[in-house]
C-alpha cells in the first residue's frame, strides 16, 4: 500500500485533518473501515465508481459515484479494494466538512452521498481535473478546490467547540455540558446532533473506542481489563460490547490485525 498525507494551510485546517491518497491494490479483497465520529470526501480517480458493503450482509451492495461524501456513522461499513488502486480523499475534523458541502453534518449521518447531489457538475470537474493532474500536484488541486467551495469561514457554534474537548477526554456528562452552555438538555443535544451527525453522547462512546483502538494497536501484549479501565468503560465485558458494536470485531480479534498494511481506522477482510 502506497498512502500519501498532507495538512492543508489556514483557514482549511481548523476543518480539516488530512488530504490523503492511496495506491496500489492490496492482496485482500475488502476492508471494513470503524466508526469515527467524522466525515470524509472520497474520489476515485481510477474507475468512476464506489462501492459500499453491508458488514452483515455482504453480497448487499451499494454502487455511487466516483467522488462522494461519507457521513458520521455510528457503525462499521465495507468497502472494495480494487478502488484503491488510486484514490484521494479529505478527512474531516469533526463536523468540519459543512462550510464545503452546504449541509449540515447531521443531514448526512449514516449515510453515504454522491458529491454531485451537493456540488452538481463541479464534483464531476473536480474528479476530471484530478485525473488530469500528476499525483504530485493533486494535493494541491484538491486543496484549491476546498478553498473555493467555502460557503462561510470555518467555525462551530461555541457549546459544540466547548463539547468536542471534554468528550474526546470522557470528561463531563451531557447534562453536565448543556449546563455549561446555558442551554436546556433538549436543545443542546439537537445542536450537537446537526453540527458532528450525531448526539453527544454517541460521540464520546465513539471516540472512546477510538482511543481504546489506538492503545490496544500499540500494545505487543494487551492487558483488557487494565485497558477498559484506563478509557474509562465500567469493565471488561463493558469494553468488548462496545467494540463489537462499533467494529463487528471483539478487542482481541482487532489486536490481530494490528499489522495489516491498511490506512488507519480500516481493518483487512479476506472474503472468499
């Protein structure tokens, strides 16, 4: 696997985390990519065409665009291979993808969007200039491209940017966060859930087995039950339904894939 990544200039990187590209196809035939309470613009410059998998089910398959936008998802989904052969990509910070798409984040939650439908025929020359362009100044194409589709200057609404930071930490509960922000549980929930595309409360589950994930993969050894109680699950057996639920797999299962030359958060599946 050939992986590229590049930290845009002011103002996108308040927004975004990372342009990425990828190459070369890998010998297994899909990967399953986690949860991760963000979003992410994708486009393949090789055929233009993305398949989307169900990780229960998967001859269940869903065929996009070559370019589109994945919401914030609260599970995992499977992906093809083959389209790594080339493809770029924007990693969102969380909630950052609205001032580009001109929708907030929770009217893309669990779901997966053909970019035209946001950008009409703009998302189709978007992909032919990238096509065009040698994989040595794509990140540059891209980047002028997100520039120009800013609607309004990056910014998140304060209770949200109060949030983020104590729930990447598991440091308040969400009662305790609407206080802080003057506002009633109900509403604050609802502001929340339009600006990251999902409730708060997701969110910190989410991001916790994100940061369990990140110990456990560095860990030649993994202690669990010192390991949920580090990241602040009730226990054990706390931890390993939330992993299940985010991933399909238990913490153990994941460890084994700890070397599989894959992009981070995607996990290699070898289907018959």
């Amino acid at each position: 696997m050939m992986y590229r990544s590049h930290v845009p200039a002011a103002p996108l990187d308040s927004v975004i985390e990372n342009l990425w590209s990828l190459s070369d196809t890998p010998h297994h035939t899909r990967e399953r990519i986690l949860p991760s309470g963000t979003q992410e613009l994708v486009i393949n410059l090789c055929d233009d065409e993305l398949r989307i998998y169900d990780p229960e089910h998967g001859e269940r398959c869903r065929r996009l665009s070559g370019a589109i936008v994945s919401g914030a998802y609260r599970g995992s989904f499977v992906i093809d291979t083959l389209e790594h052969a080339s493809v770029i990509g924007v990693h969102f910070r969380p909630g950052g993808a609205a001032p580009f798409l001109g929708v907030p984040a929770g009217a893309l939650a669990d779901a997966h969007v053909d970019l035209d439908a946001l950008w009409g025929r703009r998302a189709g020359e978007l992909r032919e200039r990238l096509c065009e362009a040698s994989p040595e100044r794509r990140f540059e194409v891209l980047e002028q491209a997100l520039v120009a589709r800013l609607s309004r200057p990056p910014g998140r609404h304060a209770a949200v940017a109060l949030a983020l930071g104590h729930l990447e930490r598991n440091a308040a509960s969400v009662g305790e966060l609407a206080a802080r922000a003057n506002l009633s549980h109900r509403r604050f929930i609802e502001l929340f859930a339009a600006e990251i595309g999902m409730t708060p409360k997701l969110f910190g589950r989410v991001r916790r087995f994100q940061g369990a994930l990140a110990l456990a993969r560095r860990a030649t050894s993994a202690d669990w039950a010192g390991l949920a109680l580090a990241c602040g699950y009730c226990d054990q057996s706390h931890m390993i339904r939330e992993f299940v639920a985010f991933s399909g797999f238990s913490p153990a299962d994941l460890h084994r894939h700890r070397d599989d030359r894959v992009k981070e958060n995607h996990v290699a599946l070898r289907v018959a």
